[in-house]
C-alpha cells in the first residue's frame, strides 16, 4: 500500500464506549463492573501510539498460505 505518511489518517476510537450505549438505551457497563471488569475496558480505551501505527502499518506485508509454506520449506532447506 503506497500511502505519503502525511496523508494516512488514523482513526483513533474507543473499542467500548459505554457512554454512547448508555445515550442509545443500552446502560450495561454494571454488569461488567459488578464482576470487575473495569480494567480491562481501561486498558482497551488506553494509549493509542499514533505515531508507531503510522510507521509499523504501511511496512506490513500480508502472506497467504500457500507463500507462508514455501518460505517456510526454503527456510528448512537452508537450514540442511
């Protein structure tokens, strides 16, 4: 994916916002703090690194099955 580091946009949202639940007549945070909870929707809603996404995600390379198994039989034929 070829995209200028300054026009890759990220999204930065929470993966539970029990406010907005609560403001759509779904109030169900209780029910998870009641069984303590709370700090993994914490550390879920925390930091978000802008920056290292922006330099990690347009490096990634995406390999099918069939690629993963070829180099993975090269790499135990350089290993013989």
């Amino acid at each position: 994916m070829d995209i200028a580091y300054n026009d890759f946009d990220l999204v930065c949202e929470q993966a539970v916002d029990f406010e907005a639940l609560k403001a759509n007549g779904f109030n169900v945070e209780h029910f998870f703090t009641d069984q303590g909870w709370s700090q993994f929707f914490d550390s879920l809603n925390g930091p978000i690194y802008p920056i290292l996404v922006k330099d990690f995600w347009p490096r990634c390379e995406i390999f099918d099955k069939a690629e993963a198994d070829r180099e993975y039989i090269a790499k135990v034929a350089e290993d013989v």
